[in-house]
C-alpha cells in the first residue's frame, strides 16, 4: 500500500519502522509483532532511517517507559478512558490493554483514514478524525464517570507554544479530572530538526522543547506536574555496550516524559 502523507504525519512512519525492526531483533524491547506486520504491508522506503540508531534506541526507550507508565495507570484505574493524541499508526493498545478499557485514537481524518487499512474494529476502540485543534472532538469522548488518562507520543515538538497551549486549554476546559502523559524535547533539539537522524529526511520541524517540563504548568496552570522523566533511563538498559559511551549526551539532550493531573474543580 502506497503512503499518501506528508509533514507531521508523515513522521508516523518513523515509529512504525523502529517498532518492527525491533520485533525482529533478538533482544526485542516492544516485541510489537503488529507494528512488523504493518511495515510490510506499505510501500516506503523505510530503507534511510538504517542508520539512525540514536532514534532507534531512544524511541524504544520512549515506548517502552511510556508503555509502563500507562500501564500502571491503567493498572490502578482498570476501567479508564485512554486518549492518543496523534496517534498515527500507534499500536499501544494492543500492548497494554487489559480487556476493559476504552480508548480514543485522535488524528487527522487522513491518518485516521491510513489507519483503518491495518486495524481490525474493535468495540472499545474509537478513532477520532478530527484535528486535535479543533474543539468539536471532545464530543466524541463519552462522558461515563471513567477515570481519564491522555498521553501524547512524537506530537507535541512539532507545536509552537502558542498551538501547545491551545491544545492544553482544550484539555482543561472539557475534562474536569484526568493524568496527562507528555512526549517532551529539551529545548537544545529545537530548530534543529536538519540535524536529526530521522526527522531530517522530511518535511517537519521541531517547535517547542523544554527545560524541565515546568514550562507545561507555565503555559496551563489548571495542571500540576507530578513527575519528569529522561527516556535515558530505559536507554542506558538497551544500549549496546559499544554506544554507552554517548550516555552523558543522551541524559542531557534526550526527550523526557512529562507528568501532569489536572484535579476536579482545579
């Protein structure tokens, strides 16, 4: 299947790749057999992302963490509401669902429309095509009393501040209670997508970072930040042994996952 996506959602694919050629490594993080599946369902030259191992192992780690947080969420909340922003191609539900919860898949109408080619229905899934900008789909998230959690992986870095915030107040003004799961880039990264070993090979560009994830209460005081973390940790347990030596740098640099809640009546 050919790929008609440009910009942003063309990033999609980057995931995608990293999470099937890690199905096919003998030391499998994700063991994302799905995502594999997938890849070799399109056509794409997926061939000039080979050699980009620092994404290959910092998006593994990112998932990874990102997999356990929502886990325990979900976890402790076993009957929640889960929210994707951007979700791509995401395959996260069918790696940590526990049978009872129900998830929103919010992208474009075009993403949402590639999506359906490699999914198969199912009753608590529910995929939003509307533009995460547009107000109208909150409408699609059914008001049931469920415990709410929202994550975003490889979306936000794309936004400006001023976008961020408007997706932030979106959030506040619809939910009255939910954990909010934020991929975040360090400040450094930003106008630096040319240099990037994958996002370099289209046509995106990183807008925002942080410093230490303050900076999302800064934009939205309706959220408390209640943890941060550096994807490096869960680096520093896949890398090979001959790339450790880069550890010092990822720790500085890396993405972090930003935690936040915004509480009834806050």
């Amino acid at each position: 299947m050919k790929v008609k996506l440009d910009g942003i959602a063309e990033t999609l694919l980057i995931t995608l790749y990293i999470r099937a050629k890690d199905y096919s490594s003998d030391k499998s993080v994700l063991k994302d057999k799905l995502s594999y599946d997938i890849s070799k369902e399109i056509e794409y030259d997926f061939s000039k992302f080979d050699k980009a191992w620092g994404s290959y192992y910092g998006t593994l780690a990112r998932a990874k963490i990102m997999d356990d947080e929502i886990s325990e969420y979900i976890y402790n909340h076993p009957n929640c509401s889960v929210i994707s922003i951007g979700c791509g191609l995401d395959t996260r539900f069918n790696r940590i669902d526990n049978g009872k919860i129900k998830w929103y898949n919010l992208d474009l109408p075009e993403v949402i429309e590639f999506r359906k080619n490699f999914f198969k229905e199912n009753k608590r899934v529910v995929n939003i095509p509307v533009s995460v900008f547009d107000r109208s789909w909150t409408d699609f998230i059914e008001k049931d009393n469920r415990d709410l959690i929202i994550f975003s992986e490889g979306v936000f870095m794309y936004f400006d501040e001023t976008e961020i915030k408007e997706i932030l107040n979106i959030l506040v003004d619809n939910f009255e209670s939910f954990e909010l799961h934020l991929d975040l880039i360090s400040k450094f990264i930003v106008n630096r997508s040319q240099k990037h070993d994958t996002v370099r090979n289209m046509n995106a560009e990183f807008k925002w970072g942080v410093k230490d994830g303050s900076e999302v209460v800064d934009i939205c005081p309706e959220l408390n930040q209640v943890d941060l973390i550096n994807f490096t940790k869960e680096m520093k347990r896949i890398l090979p042994l001959s790339k450790k030596i880069f550890l010092p740098f990822f720790y500085l640099f890396n993405n972090r996952l930003g935690i936040y809640r915004k509480e009834a009546n806050s």
